[in-house]
C-alpha cells in the first residue's frame, strides 16, 4: 500500500470517529460542560503522548496560549450546541468556520476578496439564514448561535493556526486548550448537573469521546497531514458533517428540517467548492488557505 493511499485511509478514519461525537453526546444526560470537560481530560492526555512521540515539547508561548484558548471556547460551544439543536445543525454551522477567515480577510485584513471567495461567503450565509429560518424555537434558535459561535472562534483558530509555522507549537496549544477544557469545566459541570446521573454508562462514553473520538483522530490526522496534501486533507474530512446527522438520524430519529437540509447542502457545497478552488490560487502573503489545520469537533 502506498503512503498516499495510507494518509486517504487515516482520513477516513477520523472523518468516520470525529463524526461519533453528536451520536454519543446525545446519549450522555449531562450538562454540557461536565461532557466537554471530561472529554477533555482523556483527550489532553492522548493528544499530549502523541506529540511526545514525534518529538515535540509542551511550549507556553503567546500563540499557543491563543490557539488553547480559542480550542476551549470553539469546543465548549460545539459540544452545548449539539444540547440545544440538532446535531445536523451544530456540526455543519461548525463548519462555517473558513467563511469568518475570509471575512476576517476582508475586513480586518482589509484584503479584497476574489469573485469566488465572494460567492463562498454569500451562499454560506444564505445556509445559515435557511437554518435559523427551520428552527425558531428558543432552545432550537440558542443552539443554533452557539454552533455558529464555534464556527467563529474555529475560523480565528484557523487564521492563528496559520501564521504559526512551529508544529510544536500548534500542537501545544491542543495540548493546553484541551487541559484547560478539563481543568475549568468539570468543576463547573459537575455542580450543574444531577449527580445521580453520573454513573457508569455516561463514564464509559465520555472516555469513549476523549479517547476515541478526539484522541486517536488527532494522532492519526497528524500522521495523515504528512503524506496527503492539505487539500485531500480537507475534502475528506468532510465525511463528519456528513455522517454525524445521519448516525443520529438512524438511532434517534433526529432529523432536520427541509430548510435546514438545504442550508446544509449549501454550507458543505460552498466549503467544498472554495477548498478546490483556493488550491488553484496563490493566495497573496499573509493571507489564511490552510483550513484544514486543526479539526475540532
């Protein structure tokens, strides 16, 4: 087997375990934090042995602590929104995150954004428009807003991410976002939540999460990124918004709304379209392409 064929096998790996966490989450009566933060113990742990094991040393410096910082808020997002709304609805405005690394382009950056880039933008934002459009209730609607939330700090991850050239050093601030998720959160979330139902089953899934889920895709992406481009990187790893509502759907019989279905088609399309046509531009220096760095869900 060629590395080439082994890196798009690694990708599908994580696409498929990345995509488990809206099915398991659903599952585990907890709140939020309590979730996300014990994800977070057993994740720091893997991710941190991973990088042990290329080489890399724990480095505090002040970009790592921004990419810790901008992992936990994305995270602790993600994870209430899948409690608010449906999964469908908080992985794929997840995924809005490169359409705020170009408006951040556009108007912090002050770049003038390309035709398509333009187009990118505008039918993301109409999808976006059709899923608050298919959900109106409140918890519906405040779901919503926090998975477009973790779509917003993912795509200022990805802007940091991308003006850091030390891989320890981004490897690090997964390390720390990933502690801290587990240090702040689990005292947070376990006051918040029934202690009766902290019992076995919920422990055996939010292992499964850190270790599973998050863990072992991480290890495996970091390996996948060497012998793959960053552009196979990223159009497979769309498997997880695909598979994450359909695993759902399947089990809990959660399925979205006809709008919020079109708003999807129309979020993954546009990422998908942009994803291939950034990788026949130069884009100029300074500028964010490297969407693929960094997967969080």
């Amino acid at each position: 087997m060629t590395d080439k064929r082994k890196g798009e096998l690694m990708m599908v790996a994580c696409g498929v375990l990345w995509s488990m966490s809206g099915i398991t989450m659903k599952y585990i009566n907890w709140n939020p934090l309590l979730i996300v933060g014990g994800r977070g113990i057993f994740s720091a742990v893997i991710i941190y042995m991973s990088m042990k094991m290329s080489g890399y040393k724990l480095k505090a410096t002040k970009k790592s602590i921004g990419i810790a910082f901008l992992t936990f808020m994305n995270l602790v997002c993600f994870v209430s929104a899948n409690k608010f709304t449906t999964a469908a609805n908080a992985i794929v405005l997840q995924y809005t995150a490169p359409i705020f690394v170009l408006l951040v382009t556009a108007f912090v950056l002050k770049r003038k954004l390309k035709a398509y880039e333009i187009i990118t933008v505008l039918a993301a934002l109409f999808g976006i428009v059709l899923f608050f459009m298919d959900q109106v209730s409140g918890n519906g609607m405040f779901g919503n807003i926090l998975a477009v939330t973790s779509g917003f700090f993912m795509g200022i991850m990805y802007a940091l991410t991308g003006e850091i050239k030390d891989d320890g050093e981004r490897i690090s601030g997964l390390v720390l976002g990933h502690t801290a998720l587990a240090v702040i959160c689990v005292p947070l979330g376990y006051i918040f939540t029934d202690h009766a139902e902290i019992t076995l089953v919920p422990i055996l899934l939010v292992v499964f999460l850190g270790v599973v889920q998050m863990g072992i895709p991480y290890s495996l992406y970091g390996r996948a990124t060497a012998l793959i481009s960053g552009v196979a990187v990223s159009l497979i790893s769309m498997i997880e918004p695909i598979l994450n509502p359909i695993w759902v759907a399947l089990i809990y019989g959660e399925v979205p709304g006809s709008r919020a279905l079109i708003g999807a088609v129309l979020i993954i399309g546009a990422v998908i379209a942009y994803t291939i046509l950034d990788a026949r531009n130069t884009l100029p220096e300074g500028s964010v392409s490297n969407t693929e760095d960094l997967r969080r869900s």
